[in-house]
C-alpha cells in the first residue's frame, strides 16, 4: 500500500489512496484469480469497453480473439488501451445510506497492444488463456490446428503500467450512527462452480468422462470431481 | 435476438451477431443483477475504464461518486461515455483448446452522462443505488443528509444506446473432436453470499441485530436469514 510505488502519474490512484496497491504480487494474483477483463479503447473518439478473456504469462497480459474483430483490429492501430479486471468480494452494509459499499479488488492497465507474430509465443499465449480458465486443460484437448492458429489474432499488452485498488473489511459508520438498530456488516460475495453440465454429444467416445477431474482451482467449490 | 431492433448503428453487434440482444427486458434484467459496472470515458486521448457501482430507473443509468473523482468530472464535461456489465455465468470446455468459450450475459451503453440537479431525481437516484443491492435497505438506514448529499454528485446516462450479448450452453466441438475421450461441458457460475460477518461496533445499540434480516436476492443464496 504505497502510493509512491506507482510506475507511472497516469496509474497512481486519486481517490481513496490508501486502496491503492503497486504491487506486482497483488496485481498478478487479481489477474489470475479473474476469468474476464474489460477492453477500454477510443474509435472514431468514441470509447468502447468490451468484456473478453484473457491469460498473463510473467508481465504480459495476453488477449485474443478473430481477425474480423473490431476490438482487435482497433487495438492493432497501436493505441493506447485500457484493461480493467474486478472482482467482487462483499457488500457493505453500514447504518446510513451513504457508507454503504463494497469490498472489492481490481486492476487497472494501461499500455499499447501489439500483435504477437512469434509462432511460439502464441502457442504460449493460447495455452495461458486455457491454462488460466482450467489448469492443466491445455494437455487433456485438441491443441490448435494450424488453421485454427491462422484464424486468432492474439495481442499482447505488457503490465508495465498498472495498478491494483482494494477495499476490505466491514462499514464505517458516522459515530452517532452506531446507535441505529439495524444489522450491519458486510455479505462476503464468492464466485463458485454449480453442477457440472456434461455434453453428451460425445458420449459414444471410447474412455467417454461423465464428469470432469478434480482441478483444484478457488471458484469450483463443488461438484468437479475426478470420476 | 433480433440484430434489426439495434437502436443505432454504433450499437450493432458485429461479431457473432446471433449472439446479440436488443431487447429491453435482457438489458435491464442484466443491468439489474450486475452490481458493479465499467465505465469507459477518454481523457486527453487515454482511454480510462474504471469500476463503479450504479443504479437503474427505468430507462437510465445512474453512476455516483465524490466531487472529486477525476471520473466524473471528465464525465461532467459531456463527453462520449461507454458503460459495460458482464454476468460470468460459467465455463465451458471443449475437447479442443480454439473452442473452449464462457458464458455470458453482458450489456453495453452508450452515451452522454448528465448531472443530476434536481434534488429530488438525485434522492431518487440514491435510493437505486442501496436498492438495486439491497432491496428493502433505503427504509431501514439513515437517509442522506444534506451534508452528504452536496458531497455526492449523481450522474444520468440514458439507456437508449444500449445492446446486450448473450452465449448460453455446451461447446460447440468440431465433428471429429468428439471421439476425443476427455470431459466436456459447462461448469455453471455463480456469485453466493458466504457468511455474513456482523459488525460488532454497534453492538450496544438497543435493538442490535447480530443477523441481516432475510432478503429475497438471487445471490443471496446461503445464511442471509432474519435474526
């Protein structure tokens, strides 16, 4: 929590600054632990903001998609974007209506995106994206055919510039307001996995899984379970 | 699913267009489970994309803050603004690495965002913002002062530019890819309520409730029982 850590004026956080975090740790754990990031770009001066996935390898935050894409085909001019993951943890209720909020953790990028030519590095790229959503998935599928590689623009968008803002803990309340009898505190929000919904298009496969194995990853809570 | 019924040209979703949903109810049926949004605007040439809690009425958006919120003071000079939500409603894995998708439902505004001055629609905005995430919250807490409420700019962002994106159910694999012998599906997401944690800081408050009282909300889904 210190804002003298900022890489950059533009990335050192105004408001509430001591939610502000600098640190790397902080920033790849936030990117890891989120399976979807928003786009910020400008179009004819218009912004536009798009919800995609993603995958970081080391201090590069990866991005994909196809090349009849908008987003990526903007992006590719080489200017500046914005990319913004949050996760929700909680909402805080306090005794007046003004101290309600939020716990929350999120990361804010800035950069330029720039297209990975590299055969490898895409291959690399792909693999984070599958790995990040399920870890160890990218051995169990089809790898990419060398069609399917033709057919993904992947950009790459360096962490150089980001920072990470955090709110934790419970409300706080004027101090007449404590005197108000109404329960407050905070309802800890969680993203977790329900019961798995198998294709069953496929079920004629020889060695055919009904269930998927056991992943350990924090949102599958329930029901992924090794057959 | 109708991509005719988009409202403006710059709204027309282009990629995978059967996707796209211009209905108002899925628009605000999605606006309304959100709780926070990503609200994209440009300063001096920078693309920002910044989270935010909201409020719906009817047809308009509303996004809060201080007056000192770099945010909306940019948003305060009546530039073009974008304001995204995304539902992660769950995973889906393929038996190849290209096909693996989520699903998702998620909203995109476009607009101009005004300044609320007329106290009664910013009281009314207010009340969006603690109902839209507990229903039934504005009559048990202290209603905003004046103090606070001066302390409090409100903005309007109509939803008539406004177009939703929806992808439910399995993988689509290619037809060879289904002798593949390894587990396919969706893992369905969803964001719960843990345990509340009481704040305790109020406890010798006559009346004190040591529980949240029992609130109908989908995500509230476990140990948000009246005391």
């Amino acid at each position: 929590m210190n804002p003298q850590q900022a890489p950059s004026p533009r990335t050192t956080i105004k408001r509430v600054p001591q939610r502000a975090d600098y640190e790397r740790d902080t920033i790849y754990q936030i990117l890891d632990e989120g399976l979807v990031c928003q786009v910020g770009f400008v179009d004819h001066g218009q912004p536009f903001v798009i919800p995609t996935a993603y995958g970081r390898v080391d201090d590069t935050l990866y991005i994909h998609g196809s090349p009849a894409s908008r987003m990526l085909k903007t992006l590719l001019q080489g200017i500046d974007v914005c990319v913004s993951v949050t996760l929700l943890d909680g909402l805080v209720l306090a005794r007046s209506a003004f101290h309600h909020s939020m716990n929350y953790r999120s990361v804010v990028v800035l950069g330029t995106a720039t297209l990975v030519q590299d055969a490898e590095q895409k291959l690399v790229a792909l693999k984070a994206f599958t790995e990040h959503v399920i870890p160890g998935r990218w051995q169990e599928v089809r790898s990419p055919s060398r069609q399917e590689l033709a057919g993904t623009l992947v950009l790459s968008l360096p962490l150089a510039e980001a920072s990470a803002k955090v709110r934790t803990g419970g409300p706080l309340d004027d101090t007449a307001d404590y005197q108000i009898p109404v329960w407050a505190g905070e309802i800890p929000l969680k993203l977790t996995a329900t019961t798995p919904i198998t294709d069953l298009r496929g079920c004629e496969a020889p060695g055919f899984q009904t269930s998927p194995r056991q992943i350990e990853v924090p949102i599958y809570a329930t029901n992924y379970s090794r057959q």
